[in-house]
C-alpha cells in the first residue's frame, strides 16, 4: 500500500523514478522495487519523500506501521544464507573481494535479474523475482545510520562483462558511481594488466560484526563457508590490505569506471 501511495504522489508530482530518485539520493531501481512493493521504504527515506512529494505529512504517518512490519518480517534468505545475512546487516564494517562477479549489494535489479535467469538448473519465474526481491532488499543496509564502513576490490574483468545487455550493462556502471559516491563506500578497481596478487584463490568478504571480532565468508558454486579461526581471517584480511594497495585509488577507479561508460 505504501508503494502504491509512493508512486501516485510521485506521478502526480510529476516525477520520473529517476529524477524523484536524485531528489533522495536513491537509485531509480529502488523506487521502482519500493513503489512494486518487493522493498520495504525504510522511515527516514519516508521523512525525506514526505515534503518533496506534497504528501502533507501521508507518508509519516505510516512510519509506526511500516516499522512494525518491518520488525515482523520474516528473514526470506534461503536457509544456508541466512546467518551471513543477518550479519551483513548488522555488520560495522564490509569489505568484498569481487573476482567473477560484481557484489549482491552493488546489483541494479535488471542485472540480478539477468543473472539469476542463468542459473543452471533453471529457476522458476517466482523463483528468480524472490531472489531479486531478497538481494535488493539486502541493499538497505546503505540507508541505515551509523552506515557501516564498506569497501570492495573489483577486478577489471568485471567491469567489462556486460551482464544483460549493454543498456543493463551500462546502468550496473552508473550503479557503481552512485553507491561508490557515498562517504562510507570506497571501490577501487583491480586492472586486468596487474601481473600477480594475493587474490588469486578467488572472491571472499570480510565483516566485522557489531561487537564481535572480524570474520570471513566464502562461498563457492552455492557451497558457503564462514571462517571464524582468528589466524585463518587475519590471512584473508592480510591479502585483502595488500589488493587495496595494489589496485588504483578510489578517484582513479572512478575514472576508469566512467571511460567504460561513456564507450557503451
């Protein structure tokens, strides 16, 4: 209902999902996942929308009962997933190792969608928009305050994959501009002409719980493996302080990312 009463103030305001997404400093696929009802519009983007849409106060007043669902939610991960999602959520700090794929939490709908499309054995359609559902609901974390301190390493080669066609393609690079915009996000980008790094054994994540000392996560062909040993996480974050050295500085790999877009 929420979403509904999004996009009718929107339309009538007479905003693109693009242009109302720059206004709060959202993507255009999360107003269109908000305003769909696959994402739930966390409180303070409803205070922010509230007065840019001329809703007179509509949109606050729903802000106890979105709450309220939002504390009664079911986690809609599968199974395996859920432990690591639930930290990821709660995590003061994330740091992504991306060596065949760009992240869940950096996705653009289409490109999940387009990924999830090839997964063999083949999904159902109501299978792929869950998935879709669930991994961009997991974006939300860039909304919460304090926002955790994230950062990625890309390899190069991800950014040349064009993953759902060159428009999606393209969209996915804005995507990294815009996350890698905000004050807790670092991306930097690995080239392809890097002769050797610590990285090679493959893509890992580093979290640091609230509270708790910093873990690992890996996964590899839908098998998933939390490594909690203090000596085995220090090696993996060891190698991961050596990428960031090696790869171009976040200015750097923005400008690189921004040659790939303007050549689509």
């Amino acid at each position: 209902m929420v979403g509904k009463q999004l996009k009718l103030l929107r339309e009538r305001a007479g905003l693109s999902q693009s242009e109302f997404g720059r206004l709060v400093r959202y993507g255009p696929d999360h107003i269109s996942a908000m305003e769909r009802g696959v994402r739930t519009p966390r409180p303070d983007f409803l205070v922010k929308a509230d007065p840019i849409l001329n809703a007179n106060g509509m949109l606050i007043a729903v802000i106890p009962d979105v709450e309220d669902a939002m504390r009664r939610a079911r986690t809609r991960h599968p199974e395996w997933y859920r432990g690591q999602a639930e930290m990821e959520r709660e995590a003061a700090e994330l740091h992504h190792y991306c060596a065949h794929a760009v992240h869940g939490l950096l996705q653009t709908e289409a490109h999940a969608r387009a990924l999830f499309a090839k997964r063999r054995p083949f999904l159902s359609e109501e299978t792929i928009e869950k998935r879709v559902a669930d991994r961009l609901s997991r974006q939300q974390i860039f909304e919460c305050w304090p926002p955790p301190i994230v950062s990625y390493v890309l390899e190069e080669a991800v950014l040349d994959r064009p993953v759902g066609g060159s428009k999606v393609h393209a969209d996915q690079l804005r995507r990294l501009l815009d996350v890698g915009d905000r004050q807790n996000v670092e991306i930097q980008v690995l080239p392809t002409k890097t002769e050797e790094h610590p990285g090679v054994d493959g893509a890992f994540n580093l979290l640091v719980p609230n509270g708790h000392e910093q873990v690992a996560y890996l996964e590899v062909q839908g098998h998933p493996q939390l490594i909690i040993h203090r000596e085995d996480v220090r090696k993996i974050a060891d190698r991961y302080g050596i990428m960031r050295a090696m790869a171009l500085t976040p200015k750097q790999s923005r400008a690189l990312i921004e040659e790939k877009v303007d050549k689509l």
